[in-house]
C-alpha cells in the first residue's frame, strides 16, 4: 500500500508492506504481487500487494492464491508511471 508519512513540517509519501506494515525503503528489495487475470473480453482488476522480498513475498503469494503473479516494484512503478502518461 501506499501511505503518507508526516516528518516535521513534510508529508512523504511511501510504499508499506502490506505483510509486514513496515515502510519499503529500497524498491529493490520490494515486489508487486496480484493475481493474474484470465485474458478475457471486458475489464478485469486485482488488487496489489506491495511486499518486501523473501517472507512477506512468499506470504502475499499464499494469501493470493495458487495464481499469483509479481512484478519487481521497480518495474510496477515505471508501468504505473507509463500508464498515467507521466514522464521523468
């Protein structure tokens, strides 16, 4: 998940795990977990895990199922940038 934090006069925003509920200081060492989609006609969503590596990846996975699928949260953000059209 993503919450905002306040530290002093500054709201900053960070991705949590949503296993363990601690911030996810290195988006290397973090993955996006869902369930994969069947490819069919209409619009299908899932909700996403943010997740630490290692046990809370393994532990997202369970809780979603047999299916569940994950992109390294580097790439998940480029894709979410991407998506809403926003360029660095």
């Amino acid at each position: 998940m993503i919450k905002v934090f306040k530290e002093g006069n500054v709201t900053v925003p960070m991705f949590v795990c949503d296993i363990c509920n601690k911030p996810i200081t290195d988006g290397e060492m973090a993955v996006a977990v869902f369930q994969n989609l069947p490819l069919l006609d209409g619009i299908e969503t899932a909700e996403v895990l943010h997740a630490h590596k290692g046990r809370c990846h393994d532990v997202a996975e369970k809780r979603l199922g047999k299916t569940a699928g994950f992109d390294e949260l580097t790439n998940h953000c480029r894709y979410l940038l991407n998506n809403a059209s926003i360029k660095l």
